[in-house]
C-alpha cells in the first residue's frame, strides 16, 4: 500500500518542530559556551589579579628594602659625622693640653737654678750615652753662659761616674724660638744627642698619648690593642 505524502500542515506542523529542536539546541550550546567563557574568564581574572598582586607586593618590598637601605646609610653617616666631630674635639682637647704642656716648658728656662740644674743634668745624660773624651754641647743663643756652667758640673759628675775625663765645647746655634735644652755631637761625629725640651716634650707626647687618651676618654672599644 502506498505511503500517504504529508499535507501542507502536517509538513508544517513537523518543520516548526524541527526548528523548535534546533533552536532548542542552539540556545543549550549558547548556555554551555557562556558558562565555559564565564568560568574561563573567572580563572583569567583571577590570575591577572594574582600577578598583579604579586607585582604590586614585589614592587612594595623593593620600595621597602630601599627604604630601609637608605635609612641604615644615612644613619651610618649621622654616626660617621658625630664620630669624627668628636674625634675633632677630643683632638681639639689633646692639643691644648700640649699646648699647656709647651708652655710649662718654656717657662722652665726663666727659673735659673732649675734651668741650669735641668741642663746639668740632660748634658750629664749625653756625656754617658756617648762615652768619647770630646763632645760638643749645642744650646741657644741665650743659653750660652748658662750652658757652660752646666757642662762643666756635668763634666765633673760625668768624671765621678765613669772615671774618665770628657773635654766640651759649646755653641749657641740653636734656634732662639727652642724652649730650651741642648743637643750633643760627639767629637767623631758619629754620635748626636736631642735633649731639647721641645723633643723631650714630643717623644713624651707620642709615648703616653694612649695612656693620655684612655685617661681622658676612656677605653676606646673600636681599638683591639692598647699600647
């Protein structure tokens, strides 16, 4: 038996159903891509905000670390400067005591008696650190006379000690501006003797400035050794 054709509606009625199921399907795929754009887009969102983040953190521990670099130098150069406006000062400090120093000496020589006791003594110093029979005594200009007079008790004292006889000259050519004392050369030439107040006083300042600084100021704690 032949099949019977579709009339006009049914035709119809089946095509609108066709179109129903594709645009049912259509809208299904749209939801599902829309879900999977939305979850896609979720994760990318969430992973530009997390590498934003982290250059933002990044960016704040550098400024940070900067920050805390800059303020360890500039607080090591506060301390550096107060460091060396001290060590001004407390050489400020040391040279005036020299300074008071330097002047108790010179005032030594207005005293005759202990001035020609004291060169009696450093020429008697000389005469037995050299040991030769001649030396020759250097003084200032207007030590002379004083000078002579020392030696020959040096002398004297030097002929006690030693049992040997010592023959001096002595010359007034040392500089005027000296505090005082004398210098001795022996007669060989070989041998000199600085027994100027101003080399005593230097050779004792170079000696005891550690003692003079720690007295002062205390113990330094960045010096390992003392000396």
């Amino acid at each position: 038996m032949a099949s019977r054709g579709l009339s006009e509606e049914e035709a119809l009625t089946e095509m609108n159903k066709m179109v129903a199921f594709i645009k049912q399907e259509a809208q299904e795929k749209a939801r599902e891509i829309k879900v999977k754009a939305d979850e896609e887009f979720a994760i990318e969102k969430a992973k530009l905000v997390k590498q934003e983040q982290q250059a933002i953190d990044a960016q704040y521990e550098k400024k940070r670390k900067g920050a805390e670099v800059a303020q360890k130098i500039a607080q090591s150069n506060l301390t550096n400067k107060a460091r060396l406006r001290l060590l001004s000062r407390r050489e400020e400090h040391l040279q005036d005591l020299f300074s008071t120093a330097r002047s108790a000496i010179s005032s030594l020589s207005q005293d005759s008696d202990r001035y020609t006791k004291f060169l009696e003594d450093v020429i008697l110093q000389g005469f037995l650190s050299i040991l030769e029979p001649e030396v020759k005594v250097f003084s200032r200009p207007q030590d002379v006379n004083t000078a002579k007079v020392a030696a020959s008790r040096a002398a004297e004292g030097y002929k006690s000690i030693s049992g040997k006889a010592v023959s001096f000259t002595v010359e007034g050519t040392l500089s005027g501006d000296l505090a005082g004392g004398v210098k001795l050369i022996s007669g060989s030439n070989r041998i000199s003797l600085d027994n100027t107040l101003d080399e005593r006083l230097r050779l004792l300042e170079d000696r005891m400035l550690p003692e003079i600084r720690k007295d002062l100021f205390g113990i330094n704690e960045n010096r390992k050794f003392y000396t």
